[in-house]
C-alpha cells in the first residue's frame, strides 16, 4: 500500500501480525528501496505452552536479512512502522564489524597456509609401520592351522586305507569320514577289578 501515514501503515502491520501464519516460511509482504519486507512465523516454546510469533524482517538482493528489535513489531505505531528503516541503520555497523573480524582473520591466513601446504614429518614412517603391519598380519595367518582340521594329519586319507587293509568289509555304510574313524563298539568283558552288577 502506498501511504506515509504512520496509523494507516501501523494497523497494516499489527493485522499481518495478527492474522498471517506462513508455517516457517517467508512472506513477502511489501518493499523498501531495494530490499523485501517479510514476515515468517516461528513456533516459541515457554515451558510446556507453544505459541505462534510473527517476525518481521527485510532482506536485501544478497539474500541476507535484517531485523531490528529481534524481528518483533512494536507495540507503538511509529516504532512499529520504522521497525525495518532501524534495521537498515543497523547495516554500516554491521559491516564495520565484519571487516575487523576479517582483517583479524587475514593475519592468520599466511600462517595456516603454510601448515595446509606443508608434508608432515611422520608420513614416512607411517607408511613403514603399516608395511611392517600387514608383513607380520600374513606370517599369523600362516601360522594359525584352518578352522577344523585335524591335528593327527587324518583329513588326506591315509587312516582310510588302513582300514581297509584291517580287513574291513567294502559294505560299509556310506557314513562321513570323520565317523569311519571310530573304532566298532564290541562289548567288554568285565576285568578283574570291578564286580559284576546285578
């Protein structure tokens, strides 16, 4: 709306305070020179109660916004209608502390670049150390038998034929390997020592 009066443009703001949710997004709801007037909705949390706060805010063409007053409207119409000219007086401040922060950030530049450009002494023998890791990771390897393996050499075969040699029928049942190795069970006679049961 085109007007300088200060009650009009006052009740415009304090309705669009009062009536627009833009759910976390920002609205557009005017222009300043250059720069977009918004308005975007936060959630505020006050112990267990959560309550809908307009803030308002105007954003330059870099996308950078600024706010005055946190974003809030004033409660007094001229203070609520000079809310977004106060936060453009806000910006050679602004500015000004940017580049003393980024003049005090230059100095250490040279500094870092040196340590970024720079090998580290201990890249060698890194290197060495892992060589000799995996070295002495192949020697355990060879060393460790593989999982299940008899320790008695039986697994090539040799006991078998021994069997057969023992006089052991070819009518075997087809039974695993590991179970042709048990001995037939036959009954013990009782020895001398332990007495009978009965």
């Amino acid at each position: 709306m085109d007007s300088d009066n200060v009650e009009i443009l006052d009740n415009r703001l304090a309705a669009i305070n009062r009536n627009v949710r833009t759910e976390d997004d920002y609205m557009k709801i005017g222009t300043l020179s250059d720069f977009r007037i918004l308005v975007r909705t936060e959630r505020i949390c006050d112990g267990d109660t959560q309550t809908l706060q307009n803030k308002f805010m105007v954003e330059g063409l870099d996308g950078i916004k600024y706010t005055y007053n946190n974003g809030y409207i004033a409660k007094d119409p001229k203070l609520a209608v000079m809310n977004f000219i106060n936060a453009l007086e806000r910006i050679p401040a602004m500015i000004e502390k940017r580049e003393k922060e980024n003049a005090e950030l230059s100095k250490d530049i040279p500094v870092l670049q040196e340590i970024v450009a720079a090998s580290w002494p201990k890249d060698a023998e890194i290197k060495r150390l892992n060589e000799e890791l995996a070295t002495l990771n192949r020697k355990i390897q060879l060393t460790i038998k593989p999982a299940g393996g008899h320790e008695s050499g039986t697994d090539d075969g040799t006991e078998m034929k021994g069997q057969k040699a023992t006089g052991e029928s070819d009518d075997t049942p087809d039974l695993p390997r590991k179970a042709r190795h048990v001995p037939p069970m036959e009954i013990a006679a009782p020895s001398n020592g332990l007495k009978k049961i009965s």
